[in-house]
C-alpha cells in the first residue's frame, strides 16, 4: 500500500507491520547463488520474514532464502546500504550500521551491535549482545557477549595491542 510517491507500508497476512519502507529499497531479490563450474543460477524462491517494529534504512537490499527463510526479527534496525544476504536471520533488537554486508547463510543472535562498514562472511554464528567495531571483517564465529573489532575480527582487547603495536613500529 503506498503512502506517497516516496514510501509504502508493507501488510502481511492480516497482521499491520510497522515498518515504513522507502521505495529505493529493494526487498524480496534473490540471492546471489549459483552452481559452481555450471555458472547456472540455484533457486532462492524462499520468503523474506520481517518482525514487528523493524526500520530499513535507504538502498537496503534482502536476498530470499534458498534452504531457510531469510528473517529479520522484531525491533532490529537496519541502516542505509546494508545488503542482506539469503538465509540470513538477524535476531530481535539488533542495531546494524550502513554499509555493511551479511553475506548468506549466517546467523547473528538477539541484540547484536554492528559498526559502519562491517563485512561478515558467509555461514557464521554471531552470539547474542555481540559488538562489532566499524570497518571490522568478520570471518569465523563470535562468541556471546564480546566486542570485537579489526581486519580479521579478533577480541577488541587484541585489536587495541596490535594497533598500538603496529604504531610503535613505525
């Protein structure tokens, strides 16, 4: 249903969801999945499922699941420029900043904080009230309850000694 010429309000079923989406907002893409070596595109024909009271930022693109549903649970908030990858769930009262990627099949726990410019890789699981630092690249799971930060994510304790190891040694 459409507002204005600018944005909508999404219904599902019989149920209203709060979530005023902006028409530069891409939702239901498929996937970017194919067979390898056939370079044949693999079905991603699943739902995007989006819980009560989330905001979707500008430019903001969800992938349809292929094996699972693709879900955002209740009270999350995605930024401008985040893309979503498919079989993606995000857990309630997560907070994920712009520009940043979740690419497929990874999982993140219930209120999860998520920096600027952040990059997770693909089949990980992100604990609940994880925080990742700004332009953090995350490429194996996160334990529950800890901050990380750095280029791979490691412990923001680690990240904080080697950046002031790599600054003396300059």
């Amino acid at each position: 249903m459409f507002i204005n010429s600018q944005h909508f309000i999404i219904f599902f079923r019989t149920k209203y969801i709060y979530l005023i989406a902006n028409l530069y907002q891409i939702f239901l893409q498929d996937g970017f999945g194919f067979h390898i070596g056939e370079n044949v595109k693999k079905p991603q024909e699943l739902r995007v499922q989006i819980g009560d009271d989330v905001e979707i930022g500008s430019n903001t693109t969800i992938d349809r699941g292929s094996w699972r549903d693709t879900v955002i649970n209740s009270n999350t908030k995605l930024d401008n420029l985040i893309q979503i990858g498919h079989n993606v769930i995000i857990g309630e009262d997560c907070l994920i900043c712009a520009q940043s990627g979740i690419a497929g099949s990874t999982t993140i726990g219930n209120g999860v904080l998520i920096g600027g410019q952040v990059g997770i890789a693909q089949h990980l699981n992100i604990g609940d009230d994880v925080r990742i630092a700004a332009k953090s690249g995350v490429m194996h799971d996160l334990q529950k309850g800890k901050a990380y930060g750095g280029y791979p994510a490691v412990e923001v304790n680690k990240f904080h000694r080697q950046t002031l190891f790599l600054k003396s040694s300059v």
